[in-house]
C-alpha cells in the first residue's frame, strides 16, 4: 500500500535531468546508421543461430536490412558478388555500412550497438569470436604498431578495443565508403588463394585475411571490440565454441 504523502514532485524527468548529450553521442542514434546485414551460407543455418540473431537489437528509425543470403558460393566470390549488388543499386550504394554476417556465428544482443559505437576511429570493427575445438585463437590478427606488417593472432584486450591489423567476418561491420576506394580491384575485394608465389613459397589465404592485408596496405585501420562476445557454433557436435 502506498504511504501517504503530500506530492511536492520534479517532474523533469530522469533523461532530461541526466548528461543525455554524451549519452547519446556514445550511442550514435542521431547519425545515419543505415546498415546492409550480408550472409554466405550454404543453405542450412540452426535454430540456435537463427534465434540469436532475432534477438539482435537494431537501431530505432535507421535502415538496417537484410540478411541478404548468397548461397551455395565460393565464400570469396559470395562477398564480391553482394558488394558489386550493393554499390551497383542506386539506394542501396547509399547505406553507410555492412555487416558481415556469418551461418555459424552467435552474437550477442547488443552487439551490433556496440560496433556503431567503437567504430569512429576505424574503417572495420568485428566482434570477438574464436576458431572452433579446444586451441581457440581468438579472430583478431596483428598488431599495427608491429613492423612489418603481420597477421600473428594477438590477445584482445578484455571488455574493450583493440587495434589490429585483421579480423574474421563471423560479426564485422564495414565502412560502405571504403569499399568504393578505387584502389581495390573493383570486383575483387576478397579471395581465397591456396598455391605457391612466384619465389616457389606456399600461400595461403582466406577471404578475409586477403582483403585486410590489401586493406591495411592502403591505410585502413581496424579494430576487434571484445565486448562484443560473440559464439562460434558446432552444429554437429552441438557446441558454442
């Protein structure tokens, strides 16, 4: 029950009465955050999956769309095909960014929240999420303050940012802009490369380390945010890595 009371009330309001202006610069929702979600799959994606990202909070009053799935296609090409859709549809090359968006990967609520807000000083942010089975390195590769340039996996630091050099693609937001940086070869931004160099050496690359590198090269800079925890599922075994 109610104690009685004579009712003398601050009516301004918890927001109004707070410092609502950091707050919101922190949280970005007054910039255009319009997003393009893109996943490659291989046509089969888990009910555990699927209800992860049903659970994913989207901005209010932005334009995030998708997924858009391409399926059954070389990873590599399935990258290059979506982003020449995206930059080559009038709208859509509007969009600020992407996010890559992988069959396996369970990210948090919040995460891609939280990617809008450590992605300021860089042209990539991607959640933390591991390699699958018991050595687990974690998808966060080189140090930019390392010479030469390298992708040896480095520990992210805990509930913070961390610069790298590159990331996986399981949870990765992407600047739009920079894709349109007529630098790349148009078409060709990701490959999967598996042979030997002209010196003879063995070289092996997925899509993802492939377009860092190039990436890195041209001066981009980018970053894991490991409070951003996101899970690397094993369907067939059933486990969240």
């Amino acid at each position: 029950m109610a104690l009685p009371q004579i009712l003398v009330p601050d009516n301004t309001g918890i927001h109004n009465a707070s410092d609502y202006s950091s707050r919101l610069e922190k949280e970005k929702t007054y910039r255009d955050l319009s997003t393009i979600i893109v996943c490659p799959t291989r046509g089969y994606i888990s009910a555990r999956i699927v209800q992860s990202w049903q659970g994913m909070i989207r901005p209010m009053n932005q334009k995030v769309i998708g997924p858009i799935f391409m399926e059954q296609m070389e990873v590599g090409e399935a990258y290059n095909q979506v982003i020449k859709m995206i930059l080559e549809n009038e709208e859509l090359a509007k969009f600020k960014f992407i996010l890559t968006l992988e069959e396996d990967n369970a990210p948090p609520a919040d995460g891609l929240v939280k990617l809008y807000e450590s992605i300021d000083d860089y042209d990539a942010v991607g959640g933390l999420y591991w390699t699958k089975g018991e050595s687990g390195q974690p998808m966060c590769y080189g140090d930019p303050s390392v010479m030469p340039l390298n992708f040896i996996p480095q520990i992210p630091q805990p509930d913070t940012v961390t610069p790298c050099n590159g990331l996986g693609m399981g949870f990765t937001l992407f600047r739009i802009e920079m894709l349109k940086d007529s630098r790349f070869e148009y078409g060709n931004w990701f490959k999967t490369k598996q042979g030997l160099n002209a010196n003879g050496h063995a070289e092996v690359f997925t899509q993802d380390l492939w377009f860092f590198q190039r990436a890195r090269e041209l001066g981009y800079k980018f970053a894991c945010d490991s409070r951003v925890k996101v899970g690397h599922y094993d369907a067939e075994n059933q486990i969240m890595w």
